[in-house]
C-alpha cells in the first residue's frame, strides 16, 4: 500500500499553536497524529521554513518543537521550482504579493506530492487556484495534485482511495 504523500503549507504547521482558532488548531493536531502514526509521507520546503522563522521566538520554538516530532522530506525552492512559481503569476492564477503561496505549490507539484494541505483558503484552498493548478500540472506533464484543508484531509477518506495504488 502506497501512502499519501503531503505538502504542508506554512498555515498547517502555524495551526498547531493557534489559540484563536481552536477548531482550526483540533483538526490540525488531528492531522498531525496521523502524520504521527504514519499515515502519510509529508513534504515541507524552504518556503515553509522561511515563513516559519518570521514567527515571533516563543511561536517558532513550539512549531520547531512539533515538527521533530515527524518525518518529512525537506525539498529545496530550486530554479525549476521557481520557474514553475512563475507560471502561477504569470497566467494570473496568483499575484505577485502571494508569490511564497506560488513557491509552496510549485514545490509540492515538483516534489510529486499527492495533496497540499493548507488553511490558506484565500490563494489555495479554492476553486480558482485548484483549477489552476490542473492546467499547470497538465502543461508542464506532471502529476495532478489535490488542495484541501486538513478537517477535508481527516474526513476525506483519501487513504482509502489510495489503498489500491502501488
């Protein structure tokens, strides 16, 4: 059985220590206990990590916390990466000023990731970003790849629809 393999944008990983968000922060700690128990192969990248370390100290030390608690797969924001990134901007799918969000996706594509995990339904988590993504994807001969919520991701079912796939 082939696991889910899942970027995790910034917000997922900021939604671990959310007090003002408490049902965003319980689903998220959902999400991480089944990335915990193995679930899932995550993919983070240098995107997420230059975000990460625009938290204020006592923020970024509990995130740093959480995330020795998992494995994943560091990937590197590389020239193809980038050149992908534009590709957002450039087709209008996404702005310049979300340029970092550009970053994340085109890692996740190129990382051949299965889903993008995000709280950022402002330029990810919604139909006009998704649909984009599908054309990208299909230009440049790559994998399709889902963008969901992780309440989406824990009610989804998606390990079920990948049981199958070797």
């Amino acid at each position: 059985m082939r696991k889910l393999k899942i970027y995790l944008d910034t917000s997922v990983i900021s939604h671990l220590d959310q007090q003002d968000a408490p049902e965003k922060m319980r689903d998220t700690h959902r999400l991480w206990d089944n990335i915990k128990a193995g679930l899932f192969d995550v993919v983070l990248s240098e995107a997420s990590f230059f975000e990460l370390a625009k938290c204020s100290q006592e923020k970024h030390s509990i995130l740093s916390d959480f995330l020795m608690q998992i494995e994943y797969e560091y990937v590197d924001v590389t020239d193809d990466v980038l050149r992908t990134a534009e590709l957002f901007v450039d087709m209008k799918i996404l702005t310049r000023k979300s340029y970092v969000d550009c970053q994340h996706i085109s890692a996740a594509i190129h990382s051949e990731c299965d889903v993008i995990v995000s709280w950022n339904f402002q330029h990810m988590v919604n139909v006009r970003t998704i649909r984009g993504v599908k054309v990208i994807t299909a230009m440049e001969g790559r994998k399709d790849i889902l963008i969901c919520s992780p309440n989406m991701l824990n009610e989804g079912g998606f390990e079920n629809e990948y049981d199958s796939v070797p």
